[in-house]
C-alpha cells in the first residue's frame, strides 16, 4: 500500500524474544508530514513491551530524502524468532553509503545486535573488485529482506506499508 494517510498500522510480534509478543506501532501519517507539521523527532515506529505494555523503543522514516529510511520484521529462518531490520540506503552526489542493521530488543529496550553491516562507496569511481563486494552486500541483504515484512519503508519519498502477516517486501533495488 502507497502513500496511506492518518493510518497506525499494529503488529504483534515477540521482538523481546521472552515468549509474550510485543506491540510494534507503525504511523503512517507521520512519515507523510512535511513543513510545518513536521515538528522533529516524531516515532514513526514505536515498540510497546508485551509484559507492561510501556513504549520501550521508537524509530522514524519520513518522506524527506535525509529522512529515507526502512524498518522490516524479519524472521529468521533458522530459529524463528522476529527481529526488527533497518535499512537505509543513501545515493548522494556520486556518493553511496549503504547500511543494515538487525536487532531485537530487551524488556528496557536496549539494541540486541543480530548482525549490521555498512558499506560505502563512490559511484563513478568503483572498482571491479569495489562492484564485486557491493554485489555480495547487497545479495546477504537481499537474503534478509526476502524473510521480511515492510513495517514501513519511505525510500525515494514515498510511504510503503504492509498490513501484519501480508509480506509486500521487494529485494532493494541494485545499482545500475
């Protein structure tokens, strides 16, 4: 779903990893406010413990380019168990900064690092070994999203969501 308006889209999942599934708001609205009624520091996503019912962590992606960002549900395929992933490619002037990063979260709220990974470079100058290793990035993230849920995406300016349980993700987009 596009560019949807005054939404909160709710999932329920156990991103604490303790048996109870916490809540994971998404505002679609918020990512969709720009000017004036963009006041700064808004949660886009914001993660309620299942045992107190407290917000124990918040993120935010907007439609302005400094502010594209992307969270996903990612499931491992291993064990199971629900992270939360967050990408954000940045194409700037020739330059390109690439990062991901996979994590649960503790009751508190503090970052459980599953895995992350950068990658920087410059478009115009790349090697073919610089191509190569971008390449396998890029594939080793493409792997994660494929066992993936947008929770919300505003790459390029535009809001992408998927309702809980309808997996609408698409492997990022490469380079040409």
């Amino acid at each position: 779903m596009n560019n949807a308006e005054h939404e909160i889209v709710t999932w329920q999942e156990d991103i604490t990893h303790d048996g109870i599934p916490d809540k994971i708001e998404v505002d679609i609205s918020l990512a969709n406010a720009v000017g004036e009624n963009l006041k700064g520091n808004e949660e886009t996503l914001r993660i309620y413990s299942g045992k107190t019912g407290e917000k124990t962590w918040s993120g935010h992606a907007d439609t302005i380019h400094a502010g594209w960002n992307g969270f996903y549900l990612y499931r491992n395929p291993e064990n199971k168990m629900a992270y939360i992933l967050n990408w954000r490619p940045v194409l700037y002037q020739g330059t390109g900064n690439f990062f991901y990063r996979i994590f649960s979260l503790t009751e508190q709220g503090k970052v459980q690092l599953f895995t992350e990974e950068a990658f920087h470079f410059q478009v115009d100058t790349m090697s073919e070994e610089e191509r190569k290793r971008l390449d396998a990035y890029i594939a080793r993230l493409n792997g994660y999203l494929e066992n993936s849920y947008i929770l919300i995406n505003t790459d390029g300016g535009i809001v992408r969501y998927s309702p809980q349980g309808r997996q609408m993700t698409k492997p990022c987009r490469l380079l040409s």
